[in-house]
C-alpha cells in the first residue's frame, strides 16, 4: 500500500486571518487608523529625541566649573590683605611699645633698688631702741628707765637718744619719702605694661589666625602665578635717579631688597614687612624709624604728590602700608604674603606722603 506525504498547508499570519476576518469596509478603514497611529508614534519618538538632543547641546551632561581668573584672584587677596594688614601692623607696634616700656619699668626698677638698700641701712644704724622710738613704741623708754642708776645720766641719755632718734628718722622718712616718689611714678607704668602684655597675650593668639590666612594668600597666588610670583619685580629702574648722599643709600638699599620674601613681621635681612622694610632703609642714613606705618607717618612732615624725591615715604591703607619712593612715579615696598619685595606706581590708594630725616 503506497503512503503519501501530508500536504503541508501554507503558514498565515495572525494578521492575514485578523484581516480576512474583517469585513472588507471595515479593514479598509482598520487599516488607514492602524498606518495614522504608526506614523504619529514615529513622528512623536523622532520629536522626543530631538528636545533631548537640544538639552544636551544646551545645558551639558555635567556643567562646568570655571576656574578663577588672575585678576579674580588677585581681587580676592587684594581684598583679604586689606583686613589683614591693619593687624599685622598694630602688632608691630604694640611688640614696639610693649618692648619700650618694659625698658622704662626697668630703669626705674634699678633706681628704686639702692633706695630700698639705703633704708634697710638707715633701719640697722638706728638700733633697737631707735626703731622702737621711730615706731612710737613706748617700751624702750621704760626699759632705759629701769636700767640706768643716776635721774641727771638718765635725763642725759633721754635726750641723746632723742635727739639721735630724731634725726635718724628725719633721714630714714627722707629716704622712704623718695622712694614712695619713685614707686608712685612706677605704678602706673606697671599697669600700662600689664596691659600690654594682655594685648600681646591676644595678639599671640591672633598669630595663629594670621598665618593661617597668610598662608590661604599664599596658595592664591600660586594657583594664579606658580612659584614665580606675579608680573615683574623691576619694570623699571630702580632707582630712576641717583640723588647721592645718604638718601642715596637709602634708595639704593631699597632697591637692593627687590626679590626678596614678604614676611609679615620681619624687618631683615633676608625678609621683610611693609614698615620693617622702610626702617631698615632708612637706618642706613642713621634714621630710626618704629616698626609700625602709622607711626612711620606720625613722626615725619608731610609732603605733596608734587614734591616728592626720592627717599620719600607713601603711605597707603588708611595708614597700614608704606613704600619707598625711587624716583620717576616708582615706589619699592614688600606687597603681600606669598609675594616678594617689588616696584609699583605711585598711585592707587595713596593716603599721604611723608619725608624721613
């Protein structure tokens, strides 16, 4: 018996049966829904990427920091130095003024000492009955009384003893006299050293706030410069002119510090503050200047902008930065932290001008 194989029927799709399913009308207008739909969901997908590509150009994946400009930076410490400064030189000067006074209380310390050795001897020659006598104690009376045998040698006695025990305390009170003078000068000066030692106490405690600062200044300026510092220490020379004799070696030892480190505090040789910087100039013309600008500007006459020579002093800061002029609109001064003794122009936050000598 011969087998024959099963005819295969063909495969339909689902849709092909879900068409012929539907009655012709119908599946005409199933099919013009069904190609609508299809091309909005199209239309719309395409849409959706575009707006997200849009976003992405516009706004970014992550948004970028901008790192600080120079100029920002050195605003920002610009800024910064400006509050700082101030303290830095009225540490100076109540370092200076602590220093001053404690010399004065010591010199009258050792004026008092012999005093006081003056009256421990006047108290030994005077005696026993003596010191009683000066007390107003009556006992040694008495005990002269009790001791002697004849009234005339005991009357004798009494008014040697007087007499001596007088003049032995004229002498003593003359001396304790002089010497309360001196302890009454000291007194208040030791309140005004005590004083300023608390200050230095505090300022002590602020050395760690300043350092701390100076040292964020620092890190600025090497985000913006590197370790070269910025723009150039000499545009100019330096000093323009020469004005010969001992303003000269002013000049010229200002110019000669250009490069050197800003450290606030110092006033040489390898380092220097803004004031430690002008004093040690001027010392070299044998003019003593206080470590402190303020106090630079209180002891010298002024001067106007037109008058300046060099050797001047400019003041800036409300008093709490000062240059020394070099000539040709040119100041050399010792700027900031973190940056180094350098020339800069004249102008710009000048207070006043002031002529040492």
């Amino acid at each position: 018996m011969a087998h024959h194989a099963p005819r295969l029927r063909p495969v339909r799709s689902v849709h092909a049966d879900r068409d012929t399913a539907i009655p012709p009308t119908r599946r005409s207008r199933f099919t013009s829904t069904r190609s609508r739909f299809t091309a909005t969901r199209s239309w719309y997908t395409a849409t959706l990427a575009a707006i997200a590509s849009i976003a992405v150009v516009l706004v970014g994946a992550t948004p970028a920091h901008a790192e600080p400009s120079v100029t920002e930076i050195e605003n920002q410490i610009d800024k910064a130095w400006a509050k700082l400064e101030p303290i830095i030189e009225k540490h100076n000067a109540t370092r200076q003024d602590l220093a001053g006074k404690k010399k004065q209380a010591d010199a009258l310390g050792k004026k008092i000492q012999p005093l006081q050795r003056q009256i421990d001897e006047a108290m030994g020659k005077v005696g026993a009955l003596a010191v009683q006598a000066y007390k107003g104690d009556n006992a040694s009376t008495l005990n002269a009384i009790l001791t002697t045998g004849s009234p005339t040698t005991l009357l004798d006695q009494l008014g040697v003893l007087d007499q001596f025990a007088r003049q032995q305390q004229h002498d003593i009170q003359a001396v304790v006299d002089l010497k309360n003078r001196y302890a009454a000068q000291k007194g208040p000066l030791d309140v005004l050293v005590a004083q300023l030692t608390r200050t230095e106490a505090e300022l002590a405690a602020k050395k760690k706030e300043i350092d701390a600062e100076v040292t964020r200044l620092q890190k600025l300026r090497l985000v913006a410069y590197g370790n070269g510092g910025g723009g150039v220490l000499r545009p100019a020379p330096c000093p323009a002119t020469y004005p010969g004799g001992s303003t000269g070696q002013v000049v010229k030892f200002a110019c000669a510090q250009i490069g050197k480190p800003y450290v606030w505090g110092s006033a040489g040789p390898n380092s220097y503050d803004c004031s430690g910087l002008t004093l040690r100039a001027w010392q070299q013309a044998g003019v003593s200047l206080p470590h402190n600008a303020a106090q630079q500007r209180a002891m010298m006459p002024h001067v106007s902008r037109a008058e300046l020579r060099p050797g001047d002093l400019v003041f800036y800061n409300g008093l709490a930065h000062v240059g020394l002029y070099v000539g040709d609109g040119w100041v050399v001064h010792a700027p900031t932290a973190g940056d180094q003794v350098r020339m800069r122009k004249v102008d710009g936050g000048v207070h006043s001008y002031g002529r040492p000598g």
